[in-house]
C-alpha cells in the first residue's frame, strides 16, 4: 500500500532552489525547463544577481527573466523596476 | 526499510540496510558477501567519535544512527589492521567538505 | 544481501557507491538500464558509471533512494537538499528521473 505519494528529488530540489532563491547565482548550466519553476519567485534584486553572475552564458534566461520581471512590473508598476 | 549506513574505505561506499537491534557481527557478515573478507579480518569503525565498533553490540547500543558513516578497514595476510582511509570526493564540492558526519 | 542484489554506480571522480538494485530502481533512468535486456553492457557487470555526475551529488542521490524507501514504509522524515547543491543535484535528478 502507497500512503502519501513520495516526492520526486526533482520536486525537493525545486522546493529548495525556491526556498534559497537570494541564494541563486550562476544558472548558465542549469536547464531552463527548469528554471522556469524557480526564477518567478525571484525579486528584482534576485534577477539582477542572478543575470549578472550568469552573463557570459546568456542564452534565454534573459527571456524568462523578462517574463518574470514583466509580470513583477503589472504588479508594482514600471517606477520600481527603472533603474 | 529501518534504517541504513554508509560503509566507507578509499573510494568506495558501501549502503547497507539494517535494523537497530542487530548487531555489528551481523553487519560485518552482510559485508563479507559483498567485499569476500571475513568478518575476523574487519574492523568497523563509527566516524563520528572515532570508536572502534565491537561484534557483540548492536548498532542502537553503540549509537549508531540511520544514514551514520561507518569506516572499514581491513586484515591482510593476518597482519595488522590497515589505518582508516576514506578519500574525500575529488569534486568542486570538496572545499566544503570538514570531515564531519553529514546528519 | 548479495552480489546480485546490489549495483555499483561511479561517479565522475571514480568513486564508487554500491547500492541496493531496490534502491537504485528508484530512478527510472537507472530502472531502465538495469532492466532493458542487453542495452546496455554496465547492468550485466552491474556497474553504471555517471561521467556527468560528481561524487558528492552521487552520494546525495544514493542517500535520497534510500530516503525514498523509507519514506514508502511510512517514515515520513524531511530529506535535507544542501543549498549550495540544489542547481547540480536538480540535473542530475531531472537525468535520472528521480
């Protein structure tokens, strides 16, 4: 008999990416199927952190952190973002 | 499943699954099908205290704990026991690495 | 606890973890290694080497099999994921489907 279903290390390790998020840095190896889970619950800060210490390997992270910092910019409005 | 240790020498970690009450004779018979070395010529050691794990006593008596790392060392030629040699992994991990038990 | 019933994964450095073939079933990569007959010449030998995954990583993910199973007999603990960890061992995971 299964009680509870057993969560996946891939579903822990998200959880734990998410929890440690101010802690992210270079993400230029990490998928970014991956990614997706994680970077919408970055602040600004985090992005920014995150997108410098990445940049030499760029690819589409940028297109995710646009997304991400997109929707932060419906929420708080474009004054918060502008730097 | 109740529990299970990590039995260490050089390179090579060993799981084995266990249950508090037996003892280490019963862990070092489990190990011999694994490592063909007889349980005379093992000597397990407990790495969090550095204490040498005696045959009679079961791993609850000794204090040894789920996911515990256990090192193994070994009798050639019945000669002395070898000294404990666990290589720390070679990997951009290590630098953290203390040499403590993980919990 | 025999032979058999035990497989050796090799991490990138050449360390070596022998696991039960239970546990290691765990992850559907490695299930379909050792159970896809003649794919590949590791599960005969019962050795599969991971060049891609360091030896830290591959101790963790041999730590989380376990877990797992115990977790299935209805020890319900918490697996500790250290953070410095989490990008590599999420690789490694998402390879293994674990």
């Amino acid at each position: 008999m299964w009680g509870k279903k057993i969560p996946t290390l891939l579903e822990l390790c998200i959880q734990t990416a998410i929890d440690n998020v101010r802690y992210l840095g270079d993400v230029g190896e990490t998928d970014i199927d991956l990614l997706k889970d994680i970077l919408p619950h970055c602040t600004v800060d985090h992005l920014m952190h995150i997108e410098n210490s990445t940049e030499a390997k760029q690819r589409d992270v940028d297109e995710a952190q646009n997304r991400a910092v997109d929707r932060f910019k419906q929420r708080f409005g474009n004054e918060v973002v502008s730097k | 499943m109740a529990m299970y240790i990590r039995v260490k020498r050089n390179k090579t970690t060993y799981f084995v699954q266990c249950d508090p009450t037996e003892t280490i004779l019963d862990i070092k018979q489990k190990l011999c099908s694994l490592i063909d070395q007889p349980v005379n010529d093992q000597r397990l050691i407990l790495r969090a205290t550095g204490e040498v794990l005696e045959d009679s006593k079961t791993l609850a008596d000794q204090k040894v704990e789920n996911d515990a790392v256990v090192a193994l060392t070994l009798r050639k030629d019945g000669s002395e026991f070898e000294d404990v040699n666990i290589e720390p992994p070679n990997d951009s991990f290590y630098s953290r690495e203390d040499g403590s038990p993980s919990r | 606890m025999t032979k058999e019933e035990m497989v050796t994964l090799i991490s990138a450095e050449g360390f070596e973890f022998v696991i039960d073939k239970k546990a290691a079933m765990v992850s559907q990569t490695i299930r379909n290694m050792l159970t896809s007959p003649g794919s590949f010449a590791e599960s005969r030998e019962g050795k599969v080497t991971f060049p891609e995954i360091s030896t830290t990583i591959l101790e963790k993910i041999c730590q989380y099999f376990y877990w797992s199973l115990q977790y299935a007999s209805g020890k319900e603990t918490e697996f500790h994921i250290e953070p410095e960890l989490t990008l590599e061992l999420m690789m490694a995971a998402n390879y293994l489907h674990t």
